[in-house]
C-alpha cells in the first residue's frame, strides 16, 4: 500500500472532522454584561431625598434640628393642593464632573454602544435648554442657567388687605398685568413682579398689615423659553415664612427648614407660618400672624427638586438650578413719597445677601436652597402698615465653572 492508502481509506469509511463553531465565537466577543447593565440602567426609583439636617450649610445641624422642632410643631399636616415636588435636594457642589460616575469604566474603546434606539448626543456647547448638549451625563450644567431664570421666569410677590383664596389663578390684574399696585381699592389687592432684570419691585402696603391679611408668591416661567423653562416651573419653588415674637428664640435666620416647608406648601397654625410657590404657576397665600411689628421676622428660600424618576440627573440639575439665582426679599419703613416701584438697590442689596438695620432691608435665598431672615419694623415705626413695603428681586448667580 502508497503513502495515500491511510488518506483513502479515511474518505472511503466517511470519517468526519468537527470544525470550531461561529455561534461560540460570537458569544465569546460579546460586551460585558455588567457594562452594557451600567450603561443602559433605568432612571432610579424611590425618593432620594436627604434628610433636612443634611443641607448644605456651615450650620446645618442647628438648622436642621430647628426645622424639624418646627415642623413638628406645626402637626406636620401636609397639603393636598401642593405636596412635595419629589426627589431630593443635594449641595450644588456636590456633583462637580469628575464626580458624576467615580465607577472605571476601562479603556475608552472599551465602553459598549448606546442602545440602538437613543438619541443621538448633539455633542455641542451646553445651553439651558434640558438636553445634555455637551454628552457629559448632565443636564443644563455650566450653561448660564441662571441669566435663562431671569429672563424667563418671574417671581411674584402679593398681599391683600383682608383674606383671600390660599390657592388662586389671578391676584388683581396679575399675572394678565406684571404688576397691580391701586392700593386705594376698597378691598386691595397688591401685586408685583421681577421683570427679567436685575431691579427690586416695591409690593406697598394699603393698612395695617395683621392676621386679616394674606401674603402669597408665585414662580411662572415663560413656556415658548422652552423645555427648561417647562421644568423649572414644576421643580422650582420660591418660599415665603412669617417668625413670630415668640419663636425668635428657636428658628434662626438661617435654617433648613420653617412650619414644614419645604415638606408641604403651607404651615399650620402657630409661631410660624410659610408658603410655597407650589410649581403649577399659581399664587399661593399664606394667612398672617396677628399684629405684624418689630417682633416679626420674614425669610425667604429658593429651592428646586427632581423627581425621584430623574435619578442622579436630576439631583445634579436641581442643585445646580438652585445655585444659579438669588432671590431677595426687600423690606422698607416709611412712605415712598416719590410712588417709585422700581430700585435698582434696595439697602445693601443686592451687593450683600442681608442687609438686616436701618430704614431698607433685605435678604436673598443665597443660593442654598435654606431659608434666609430679617427684621422689620424700626424704633420710629414699629408697626407695619400703610406707610410701608415689601419688595421682590431674582438675579442670576450662576455657579463658578
């Protein structure tokens, strides 16, 4: 037999040869699970949201514990009409980029694909538009949101001369008018609003200013602004509190929390009373306390909250949202002889986040998402009536880059 004879017999008796299988090498190239798991991970579910103490302050802890001391006071009763917006407020420089996603995600080529159907990113500058523009996991950071709050939104501030729905579309002329001063009505209903500037606008006073009477505020923003301008409006908040004689003691000018909010819209009967803005574009009043004097204090609070289905997104965009603005509550005692509603300063302000002596006060929000105080009434005026007013400003302060 030839050296073939092996060879030929092989094929004669049909022996065959398994050959490696694609379907195996396929499999063995496939991503990693764990990464495509990271990468295509749902929004988070549950609220993330942190406990009052642990807001951003050097003072939190005797804030916080204040807030809560009051809250629980207060009954702790929340709203139906206007519940807590959801999700969770962080410091705004708790989430710098490098810190988005501290997890290694290996070499760049090694990433997995975006899943077939998402959006392609735009990779541009960011704007303040609600889309990440720049890819980096953000929304509407470093993009001068601050200066986009001023322009399209509107912090409004009102007061009537007896009681008045708590929860109302309109307010006099507003919000068809930016403003409705005609104090001398039988029943006055005074309104005002900041107007895309950097102004103070005067919220004057038509009588004594005592438990017959409402404060309220509204925060509306512009739709046609677009998709941000939609957001801000449902998760941005301005609160108003009133701190009576009896609880100076307890609640300090600066404080994580007043009467429950930023929990609920409105406080209940006691030494402290608050309401918020409530994120449907509505005027939202609270009743006075008593005789409002020189034993009165009144803070002011700029808070925005994600819903908890935004995730660790929508904390970043949240705090950096509540960073980007101040807005100043603005006292004055005395006549305002010149009927002048607009000040480009009012007191210190808005040079100062507090300017709490002389005839001109104010405090702003200071960008903390906490609450702000100061005092009115003065040694020659001690009641709050007629011959004085309240003011409203919101200025852009967009966080450093």
């Amino acid at each position: 037999m030839t050296a073939r004879t092996p060879l030929l017999l092989l094929l004669t008796l049909g022996c065959t040869v398994d050959m490696p299988s694609r379907g195996a090498l396929g499999d063995a190239a496939a991503p990693d699970d764990a990464l495509r798991a990271r990468t295509d991970r749902g929004p988070a579910t549950g609220d993330a949201r942190p406990s009052p103490d642990a807001h951003p302050s050097g003072d939190a802890g005797a804030g916080g514990e204040a807030g809560r001391a009051d809250a629980s006071a207060a009954g702790g009763e929340a709203r139906t009409d206007a519940g807590p917006v959801g999700g969770g407020f962080v410091k705004p420089d708790a989430f710098a980029a490098s810190d988005a996603d501290t997890t290694d995600a290996g070499p760049a080529d090694a990433a997995p694909p975006p899943p077939p159907d998402a959006a392609p990113c735009p990779g541009v500058p960011e704007t303040c538009n609600g889309v990440d523009d720049d890819c980096n996991a953000m929304i509407d950071d470093a993009a001068g949101c601050g200066g986009f709050i001023q322009t399209n939104c509107r912090t409004w501030m009102v007061w009537s001369d007896g009681v008045q729905p708590e929860v109302s579309p309109t307010w006099g002329n507003c919000p068809g008018a930016p403003e409705d001063l005609d104090v001398f009505e039988e029943r006055s209903l005074v309104c005002d609003s900041t107007r895309g500037d950097t102004a103070f606008y005067s919220v004057p006073f038509s009588g004594d200013v005592d438990g017959n009477d409402m404060l309220g505020v509204a925060f509306t923003c512009d739709p046609a602004a677009g998709p941000a301008a939609t957001w801000l409006q449902a998760n941005c908040r301005v609160f108003l509190a009133q701190i009576d004689a009896v609880s100076t003691d307890l609640v300090p000018n600066d404080t994580a929390s007043i009467a429950g909010c930023p929990a609920v819209n409105s406080g209940v009967e006691g030494t402290t009373r608050c309401v918020g803005s409530g994120g449907d574009g509505l005027f939202h009043a609270m009743q006075l306390l008593g005789n409002v004097n020189d034993d009165d204090r009144f803070a002011i609070a700029f808070r925005c909250d994600a819903p908890a289905a935004e995730g660790d997104v929508g904390l970043q965009r949240a705090a950096l949202m509540t960073a980007s603005v101040r807005v100043f509550l603005a006292y004055t005692a005395g006549l305002d002889f010149d009927d002048v509603s607009r000040y480009d300063t009012w007191g210190e302000c808005p040079g100062t986040d507090r300017d709490d002596s002389g005839d001109d006060r104010c405090v702003s929000s200071a960008r903390d998402g906490r609450f702000h105080a100061m005092n009115v009434g003065v040694w020659w005026n001690l009641d709050i009536d007629w011959d004085d007013e309240f003011g409203v400003a919101m200025l852009a302060a967009d966080p450093a880059p």
